[in-house]
C-alpha cells in the first residue's frame, strides 16, 4: 500500500502545482475569455483533486504535507520561467503555461488508467467511475491543447 500511497500522492501535489498555476492564469486574464476558460478548467481540477484526497483517506494513509509544499514552491519558482501578462510580450509564457498543463492532464489520465487497473486487487480504488475520470481528462486536454496550438501561432511566427 506504500506505493500506492507515494503514487497518490505525487500526483495530489501535481494537483497542487496545476492549481497555483491556473489560479495566477485566472487572475491574470481576469475580465478576458482565458479567466473564464482556466476558471472553467480550475473547477475540474479542484474536483479530481478531491477525489485524490478521498482516495488516500479511504486508503487509510496521510497526504504528504511535504509533497503538497514542495510542489507549491516549484510552482513559484517556476515563475521567472513562465512569466505572464495579457500582453503580447507574455504570449511565450501562456503558450508554456498551456504546455505544462496539457503534461499533467496527460499524466492524470495515466493515473486514473492505472488505478482502474489497481481497482480489480485493491477494494477502496473500486468505487470510483473510471471511464468518466478518463473521459474528463481526455477532454481537459483536448481544451488546453486546441489554446496551446492557437497560442503556438502567436509566439512562433
């Protein structure tokens, strides 16, 4: 159960990590359609994250204080990297927010196939609705990666 409980884990701080950056894109974009479309995603999230955390508590298990902070701090750190505005100069830094989130929702995909798999020798990963969890993932991706495309335009050319 430690693995499952480490994997859990890693990715409710991936979770943590996808929120701070969707919450800076939201305040970021605030009164333009992008607020609305991470605000719209920032809710998906929030949801599959709970799930997660529902998950670790049924399993019996703590979520790990030091994953969840230390993924809060790379976000921050990740800033300088990603630097953005609603401004043409912070296009390059939306197009690698976009990327970083069409990763994750990539991996949270993964992880919901995976725990459909767990599900069949581990008794509290059986209660969830797997082909909806993947199918909201697909979706999550397919938004963000249709923006990042668009916005791959813009900094390309």
């Amino acid at each position: 159960m430690e693995e499952l409980s480490s994997y859990l884990n890693d990715h409710l701080a991936g979770s943590v990590s996808a929120l701070e950056l969707v919450e800076r894109l939201v305040d970021t974009f605030e009164g333009k359609p992008l607020a609305r479309f991470f605000g719209d995603l920032r809710q998906e999230i929030e949801a599959d994250q709970q799930i997660l955390k529902e998950l670790i508590a049924r399993l019996g298990e703590k979520e790990s204080a030091v994953r969840k902070a230390g993924a809060w701090v790379a976000e921050k750190l990740s800033r300088p990297k990603i630097p953005l505005s609603d401004s043409a100069e912070g296009t390059a830094g939306l197009f690698l927010a976009l990327e970083g989130l069409a990763l994750g929702i990539q991996g949270k995909e993964s992880l919901w196939r995976a725990l459909e798999v767990a599900a069949q020798t581990v008794p509290p990963l059986r209660s969830l609705n797997y082909a909806e969890l993947k199918s909201r993932a697909v979706d999550q991706h397919g938004r963000v990666e249709a923006k990042r495309l668009e916005i791959a335009r813009e900094v390309f050319n």
